[in-house]
C-alpha cells in the first residue's frame, strides 16, 4: 500500500514554532509584527517542515491575493509589450505576480477579462484600452477595487491614472516640423473617440498655427497598419497634399511606410515624418524615424506602486501625467515645395 506523503499545514507549523495558528496566519499575510524570537521561530518552523502556504487559500481569508492583474490590447504591438515588461518588473521588485490578459482590443473580451480578475481577487487591475468604451465596461471598472487606467483615460471611470502629456507630444511634433519650414502638415490619428487622440492633435494644431502653419489633412481610425496604407492612398490623392506627416502610433507608421514605398514616395524628400511612442525599433528604418518617445518604463512603474498603494488602503485617485520628449532622427526634412 503506497503511503501518503506528509504535507505540513499551518497547524503543525504553530505547533513546532509554539505559537498559535492566528499568530502564524497573520504574520503571513504581514498583519502582525511579532517580537524577533517569535518571528524566528515560526520562520525555522517552515524551514524545517518544507510548508508552503496555500495562496488561494490565503487570498479568500484577506479577500486579496499578491498579484497584480494586467489587461492589455495586444501583447504583439511593441508598445504594450514594453509596458507589460516593465510592470511585470516593477512588480516582482515589491513582491508581486502579475496576471496578464490580451484582448483583442474587444469590448466583449476587457469585460470578461475584468470579471474574471475580480473573481481571482487580484491586489489591483491595470488597466489599457485603446478603442470606443461601453458604459456596462465603465461600470465594470468603478466596481473594481485597486484599479489603476495606464495610457488612456476613459470617461467616466473615476480610479488613479498613469498617462503621458499627449498634448505636449503633438506640440513637439508641430513645433520641430514647422521649425524645418513645413506650412500644410497631415495628423493620422488612432480613433477619434480617444482623449488621447484629440490631445495630439490639439497639440500639434496648436503649434502649427503659433508658426503660421495649419493641419491640412486629417484622418482617424484603428490603431493598425491598414489604417496607415488608408491614410497613404488618401494622402496621395490630395490635390495639394501636405509636405510633413505626424502620425499616432507605431503601427499605422508601418502600414503608411509600406503603401508610401510601393507608390515611390521618399521619406522624408516628399514627406517629412514624426511618430508618436517610439516602442518599436524606429531607429533602424531607413531613414530612421524621428519620434514623440512615451516613458514606457516609467509608466509601468508608477502604475505597480500605484495599486500597492490602493491595496494597502490609499483611497487617493491621481492622475499623474508623465513628460514626453522627442528624439530627433532623420525622418524630418525641409519640405521641396509647399
């Protein structure tokens, strides 16, 4: 007959420390500070009886765990993935795992996904979207304790933020492309619902018409490289069309990269081109892409002690808004004509 292996539990661990059973429960879960004897004693307890907590278990006593959970759009677009590193790092560094989740960027998805980690009592849920919210998600998300929104407000949610100065990043972009003479410049945005979106694109409409330059051409739509070949064609067949480009993320750049290759249009001799975030390898395109660079590190940083705050009870809800600067490549050239 196969005998069953001895697995220690939290009784036999106040047993052969001498203490009580709550006394080890609630030095566990750092609810008590016992004197340092005491505290020796419980830790060569569980040294010597090889016990290992039951996490689940101990996350229903304290009605939350010590992970974080993450939802993201897309762990494939270079920008989110930074971001998932940095907070997976920031969180091991306090002491925490970090549950991630991709959505597709899909309402239906980010709803079931806040559910499902309010169901495994995370610590906290950071939170990114990049699309059009539904009030039943808004609702979903006020109802979720330690909830911090990184990169993208969303109306109506009331919980602490860690966004980056969208409005200063599309200023940048005008003032340095003005600042090589461009007069008609094109804005080719992510979804025009988004705060984010509207922010660069009053920065940048601000700038130009501070230096006498206007926005020319706008265009909005999916964060996606068809969103850029779209913006290419419709670029292309302007009458007049602008001689300088600010465009809003990474992916649409590759996408109107693509199209304005195959159409024989140089960058930047034919079109001068900032884009915002500077996530992927933008240095190594030819020419290498001048870029509006987001503090992706920072962000995820500020965001894990953010909810380490709020599990520890900091009922405080800021929105911290984080600086961005612009890296200066060779995508930006004086325009040919205007």
């Amino acid at each position: 007959m196969t005998q069953r292996r001895f697995v220690p539990g939290l009784k036999d661990v106040a047993r052969t420390a001498g203490v009580s059973m709550a006394t080890v429960s609630r030095y566990l879960n750092a609810d008590l500070v016992l004197p340092a004897d005491t505290a020796q004693r419980i830790d060569a307890a569980i040294r010597q009886l090889g016990y290992v907590p039951n996490l689940h278990a101990r996350s229903l006593g304290r009605g939350r765990s010590d992970t974080v959970g993450l939802v993201i759009p897309d762990i494939a677009n270079p920008f989110f993935a930074m971001l998932a590193s940095s907070v997976e790092q920031a969180a091991e560094a306090k002491g925490l795992g970090v549950l991630l989740s991709a959505t597709s960027n899909t309402s239906n998805r980010e709803l079931q996904y806040v559910t499902r980690m309010r169901r495994n009592q995370v610590s906290g849920l950071l939170f990114v979207s990049a699309h059009h919210h539904t009030s039943e998600l808004a609702q979903a998300l006020n109802d979720t304790r330690g909830l911090v929104l990184i990169d993208e407000d969303i109306p109506g949610v009331q919980c602490a933020k860690v966004l980056c100065d969208n409005y200063r990043g599309g200023w940048l972009a005008g003032e340095h492309l003005t600042g090589f003479g461009h007069r008609r410049i094109a804005f080719i945005g992510g979804p025009s619902e988004l705060a984010s979106t509207r922010e660069r694109f009053a920065g940048l409409r601000d700038a130009a018409a501070a230096a006498g330059a206007e926005v020319a051409f706008e265009l909005y739509g999916p964060y996606s490289a068809g969103q850029g070949e779209d913006a290419a064609r419709a670029l292309l067949s302007v009458g007049r069309p602008p001689t300088a480009a600010f465009v809003s993320s990474g992916e649409i750049a590759f996408g109107l990269l693509d199209a304005l290759n195959r159409a024989g249009v140089a960058v930047p001799d034919r079109l001068s081109l900032i884009v915002f975030d500077d996530a992927g390898p933008l240095h190594l395109f030819n020419p290498p892409l001048t870029a509006i660079r987001q503090p992706i590190v920072e962000m995820g940083t500020r965001a894990v002690e953010l909810v380490l705050a709020a599990s520890h009870g900091d009922s405080a809800q800021p929105e911290i808004r984080l600086p961005v600067e612009l890296i200066k490549r060779a995508s930006v050239a004086s325009p040919l004509s205007d």
